[in-house]
C-alpha cells in the first residue's frame, strides 16, 4: 500500500507542518492516508500591463492531499470551511459548484480525458477575506497532485492566471515575468528581486477593508520599466512604480485602505498600492517597526480591527 510516508511527502519529521496537517484531515475525512501531497506557493500580482505581469511567490498558498476515488467522481473536501464537501462529475452544472472548490474543478476540467476517481482535501494557506490569492495556486497543487496520480499528461494543461505561473515558477529572492494573450499565459522567466540583500520587504496590510480593490488600469511599459530596475539590481525602484500603478486604481472601495498607503508612505515606505483587500507597500526594513507604529495609530477608531501586518520577500518553491 503507497502512504504519504512512503512516499516521503507529509509524514517526516522534517516535512512541512501543513502537509502533515493536511495529510491527517485527509486520513481522518476519507479513512485512508492519501498517496500524494502537493503544495504550491501564493502568487503575488504586483504590477500588470498589456500582456504582461511582474509577481512574486508569497511564503503562503494552498496544500492539497489526493488520493483515488470512484471513477468519473471527485471528492473535494475543504480544510478551511468546517469540512465542507463537494462532489463534482460530467453531470455537475456550473451554478452548483461553490466558490472554494472552482479552482480545483478548474484543474480537474484542464486536464486530457474524463474526470478522474479522486478524492481531494483542499487547503488555502491565508484568508479569502484577504482578497491576496486569486485561486491560481490551488489549481497549480491539483494538477500537480493528478499528474502523481495519473501521470503528467494529466495535470493542469491550460496556464491564464499570472499567479497560476508563478505557483510552478517560484523562485527565491526572483519576481516571475509572465506574457500572454490573454487566453494563456506562459512565465516568460525569473527577474532578479533580491528584497532581503536590499534590505527591503513587502509589507501587507490586512487593513479589514470592506470591498477588493480593483486591480489598477493596465499601464503600457509599466512591467517592463520595474522588470528592467531589477534586472539592473535596483528593486528600491519597484516602490515609485507601485505608487504609479495606484494612481491607476481609481477611487479605491475602502477609504482605510488609502489612508494606510498614504501613511505608510509618510513613515518612509517607498510606494504601494491596493491588492485585494489589504495594503501592499515596499519598506525598508529600517522603518518596518515606524510604519507598522503610524498605520496602526492612524487606523484606531476608523477600522473595523486593528489591522494585521505580514513582511515577505519573494519565496521559492
């Protein structure tokens, strides 16, 4: 019988905690170890423009278990909502698939042939509420999880989510350049985007806004202008041109979410924008403790929370 520990993959001493987590909901959901267990990073769409996109791979994403189930049926079985289930087929219409299962049934559909007999536990890394991810990552953990299944001919085929790239992409201290045309998008290559060396971050805010903010109106030569500075080793540029994108957003849907980039701002982050429902800002690590300290002050008493700070650099695989 394969388990995960034959295979190596959640249960070691030395795998990552939430494949092990999630290979124990899956014992626990279906009565059986899984045979696989798959995890693909965040991605992170900092910049786009006609055609192309500049992200980066977030420390965080979506872990998934699989193993066989009956033949022309997935199982799908959600970490993050109580142990919601889903059952998908030929038959399923798309007005009946929730909101968390779609982008595993986009992988299952991607993928050459009938739907296969598996069963899935699915788990997202950050909060929906966040707006962060766009689903990319976890269609990216289904197909891989189906080609160990069922071989590489049966993982996800079809690439048009930037994030999706990046999610197979991933490459410490490097941002992911993606090209398309809409209909498909291929990572074009890693960028240099050694945050750490410059001793900058990504600050996110999860300011609890209200609304997802629009992504920004695409900008021609935007992503190339930021790709070229990290080429040239300068990502401190990446921050003015985060503020450039901003300005392409409009009125953004929650006014906590403009005053937490205009404070971050003031307290030495060198640009920014909106994405999702949280604050994105690029800070030295210097005057991190400063803008965490005026953007929690300025909010008190106009947010719905105090709002919750994460600091990344761009991840590998």
């Amino acid at each position: 019988m394969t388990s995960t520990e034959e295979r190596g993959v959640a249960q070691t001493p030395a795998a990552d905690p939430e494949l092990r987590l999630t290979a124990y909901v899956f014992e626990r959901a279906f009565g059986a170890a899984p045979v696989t267990v798959r995890r693909a990073r965040g991605g992170l769409t900092l910049l786009s423009g006609p055609g192309a996109s500049l992200a980066v791979a977030l420390p965080w994403g979506a872990t998934v278990a699989a193993g066989p189930g009956e033949d022309g049926t997935a199982e799908l079985f959600s970490m993050n909502l109580h142990g919601e289930h889903f059952f998908f087929n030929e038959e399923t219409r798309p007005d009946d698939i929730p909101s968390w299962a779609e982008p595993a049934v986009t992988a299952l559909r991607a993928r050459s042939g009938p739907i296969p007999g598996v069963r899935l536990v699915t788990n997202g890394e950050l909060p929906a509420e966040t707006g962060l991810l766009s689903g990319g990552e976890m269609a990216c953990a289904v197909g891989l999880a189906l080609g160990d299944l069922y071989g590489p001919e049966h993982a996800a085929a079809s690439v048009r989510d930037p994030a999706h790239a990046v999610s197979l992409a991933a490459r410490e201290a490097h941002a992911v350049l993606t090209t398309g045309d809409g209909a498909r998008t291929m990572a074009g290559g890693p960028v240099p985007c050694d945050l750490a060396g410059a001793g900058l971050r990504l600050m996110i805010m999860d300011v609890a806004a209200a609304a997802t903010a629009s992504p920004p109106a695409p900008l021609p030569g935007l992503v190339e202008r930021a790709a070229a500075a990290l080429d040239a080793g300068d990502p401190a540029a990446l921050g003015p041109l985060l503020t450039e994108a901003r300005t392409r957003q409009g009125v953004l849907p929650d006014r906590v979410l403009d005053a937490a980039l205009d404070t971050a701002r003031a307290a030495g982050a060198l640009g920014g924008l909106a994405i999702g429902r949280c604050a994105v800002a690029l800070v030295p690590m210097a005057v991190v403790p400063r803008v965490r300290a005026e953007v929690t002050a300025r909010l008190a008493g106009s947010a719905q929370r105090p709002p919750r700070f994460l600091t990344v650099v761009p991840a590998g695989a």
